[in-house]
C-alpha cells in the first residue's frame, strides 16, 4: 500500500497538525457520543484523489471537517510516522487512518486502533477477502477502503508480434523473458526488490504461488521451512542470477517499477494495477500497448498478496462517532466509484467490478477481481514490521547471491521463530 504525492509537503502538514490542532465545534449527537473536526492520516496520495473526496464531506458536514495528514510515500516511513504518533498516547493528534491491510493486528494487539460495529459498514457488499484483512482475534478493528492484487503487466504489441500469448507459468514467463525481451530491446521481467516492504510481498507472492506459507496461526506458527518456499525464493534469485531480471530490479520500488515498465525498457512487470492505469494514460511511451493477466506460478496462474488498506479509529480519537461516520462515508457506494475513477485504486464493493462503464474504462476490472479473490494477506502477526523486515533482510541475500535459496529459508525460519516467541 502506498498512494503517494510528495514527503516534503506530507511532513510540512503534520508539522503543522502536531504543533497547534485545536478541536472546535464539537458537539453531541443525539446518541450522547461526541461529533467534531477530524484528522485522516494516510501515506501521500499519488494521484491527488483524496482531497477532492473530503472536500465533498466538508461541505455536507461543516461541523465534522476533516484535516488531511499526507505521511511520506514509502509504506516503511508512514509505518513509522504512525507507530511514532500512537506511540505518543493522549498527545496523539491522529483520528482516522488509513493503514495498510497488513498492519491492522499490529496496531489491534497494542491498542492503538478500537473495535467497531460491524452492522455499522455494508461488509456483505465488499469482495469477501478484504473482510478479513480488517480482523484481528475475531474483533472487526478497520473496514476495508481499498484492495489491491499484484497483476502481470506485459507488452502485448511485442507477444503479438511474436505470435505467443502472454505467460501463465513461470517456465513461459523466463523463456519468453530470456528469448523475446532481448530481441526488441527490452529486460525481461521486473518487481519490487529494494528491501522494503515491497521485497515482502514480491518474496510472499513467490511463495504462495509454489504453494507455500510463510506465518500460520496469526503468526504463532513459523511454516516457512518448506520445499515450495525454496522453490519461490530460487524462481526470484536465478532470474536475477541468468539475467532476464536485470540487476536495477534491486533498487526498484512501485514507482521505479512502473516508470521503466512505462518509458519501455521492460518486456513483464508485477506491480499493482494502478501501473496499469498510470501506463496507459495519455503521454505514456508504451500507452495503448500493453495488458494485463494474473501473476504467473510455477504450473499455472500464481497467487497474488492481497494489498490495499483499511480505515481505522485511534483508540484516542477525539470525535469517535464522527469517525466512524468519515469511514461509512470514504466506503459508500458512490465515494468507492470515485476511488477508482479519480485515484484508479481498486475500491473494496464488489458490484464496481462488474459494472459494464467501468470496464470499458478499466480493462483490467475483471482480472483484478479473480486475483484479489484467489489472493493471500501477508503473514498474520502483532509483530509483523519485525517479520517483514526479516524477510527482507534474508531474501536480499538470495538474490543477490550471498546465500543460496535453501540456506536463506532455514535461516528465514529460525529467524521468524525468534520475532514469534516475543
């Protein structure tokens, strides 16, 4: 999860937030719990989406307004800027956030975010597997705001010219990565490989689409030990090894990612679907050239980290019932239609993906909705920044060579036993 505009103008808004806010025009409602002004802290919004649809709540609910907190763009950094502020107790000067799917048993088990109604929301409304993102020991803890599912974006001009369909497995994938890409130019495949969050979920994807897992039991259990994860690690590590994944997938991030998908030095991408959108718009060097199919594994089609983010309640927000109706408001109907027209991020109602306007705007509505309902969360634990910086740390050094895939998961496992047992 990270929609982003600028750092520098995110931090500027929080300095600004967490030197002076004061809370005015709060009120009762007529069930006793207290209305007022509201700040939404969310990483940076890259396609400048979100102030607009505030704007809309503002005008309708003047004594309710809603302050807008960008945090940086990294999903790490916006981790942290969180954690720091929540950390702070009654100081905290965040109502609502926008946190990523990932995070909601972390900030449950320390208390940061409030359980919540579940007849207050529509979640019979959203696709089934964002419902549970927003869980944590059985409580309902944020509702689901938008999903994300990682797609293969792919050159369809080059598979056409060389008369094959795009890859379902990873043997087409590193074949055709291997023998086509070079013939036009092109690197054969890319991710997100810098170690961040990124490196997670691309590792996890490898993972899940051999078969295996990385965390069970809401993260008690370490099952990473596993011939499927080694399969999945060794997949990512040999393609950086033959080089079909050029060695610049190392420092790439989402926008690193897509930008050379976009400037048309790449033949396959995995990124999330606002790539797609963001390459197919007006100006883009490869726009009108290029689809969109689910992630490739090794026998078929693979398995997707199911992405996105929730909306949750500071334990400590200073206006609760005004939070939770921001919240119902962002996950209405009409607003979820707007994420993805003006953000192109993929809302959590599930009619969306099936309304025939929107997919001739969105070609990719109905593939992405077979991915997010196939997808897997990233492993489940109130240790999860711990996991993940675990994960990132061993599989770097699989694919850079330092350790060979077998020796990186028997160390993956002893090491996320170690953040387990805490």
């Amino acid at each position: 999860m990270r929609w982003m505009r600028a750092a520098g103008r995110g931090l500027l808004v929080l300095a600004v937030v967490l030197t002076g806010y004061v809370a005015s025009g709060a009120h009762a409602d007529e069930g006793g719990g207290q209305r007022g002004p509201l700040t939404l802290a969310t990483a940076g919004d890259l396609t400048g989406y979100l102030g607009p649809l505030l704007e809309g709540w503002n005008r309708t609910h003047p004594a309710e307004k809603v302050t807008l907190v960008e945090l940086p763009d990294s999903a790490d950094e916006t981790h942290a800027q969180m954690t720091t502020d929540l950390r702070g107790g009654d100081r905290s000067r965040f109502d609502v956030l926008n946190i990523d799917v990932n995070w909601t048993p972390e900030f449950a088990a320390a208390g940061w975010i409030r359980p919540l109604p579940r007849e207050r929301f529509p979640l019979k409304t959203f696709l089934p597997p964002v419902v549970d993102t927003a869980t944590y020991d059985g409580r309902l803890y944020a509702v689901p705001y938008v999903t994300n599912a990682g797609l293969l974006l792919y050159r369809k001009d080059v598979l056409a010219k060389e008369g094959v369909p795009p890859p379902r497995t990873w043997a087409e994938l590193e074949r055709d990565a291997k023998t086509i890409a070079p013939r036009y130019g092109l690197d054969g495949y890319a991710g997100q490989l810098l170690p961040y969050e990124g490196l997670t979920v691309n590792a996890a994807e490898a993972v899940y689409s051999a078969g295996g897992t990385i965390l069970g039991d809401e993260g008690a259990r370490v099952t990473v030990d596993s011939d499927a994860a080694r399969e999945g690690i060794g997949f990512l590590a040999r393609g950086l090894r033959e080089g079909w994944i050029p060695k610049a997938a190392l420092t790439y991030k989402e926008e690193e990612s897509k930008q050379a998908f976009q400037d048309g030095h790449l033949l396959f991408l995995r990124n999330w679907p606002y790539a797609y959108a963001v390459a197919s718009a007006r100006g883009s060097e490869v726009a009108g050239r290029i689809g969109a199919v689910p992630l490739p594994g090794p026998d078929g089609p693979g398995t997707s980290v199911l992405g996105g983010s929730n909306l949750a309640v500071n334990t400590r927000a200073r206006h609760p019932d005004s939070a939770a109706r921001l919240i119902a408001y962002l996950t209405s109907g009409s607003v979820q239609r707007q994420v993805l027209t003006r953000g192109a991020l993929p809302p959590v109602r599930a009619a969306l993906y099936e309304d025939p306007a929107l997919v001739r705007r969105f070609p990719y509505l109905p593939t992405l909705r077979a991915a997010v309902l196939t997808a897997a969360p990233r492993p489940k634990s109130p240790h999860y920044d711990q996991v993940s910086l675990v994960v990132q740390a061993v599989v770097r050094d699989a694919l850079t060579g330092h350790e060979t895939p077998a020796a990186a998961v028997r160390r993956l496992a002893r090491e996320l036993a170690a953040v387990s047992s805490r």
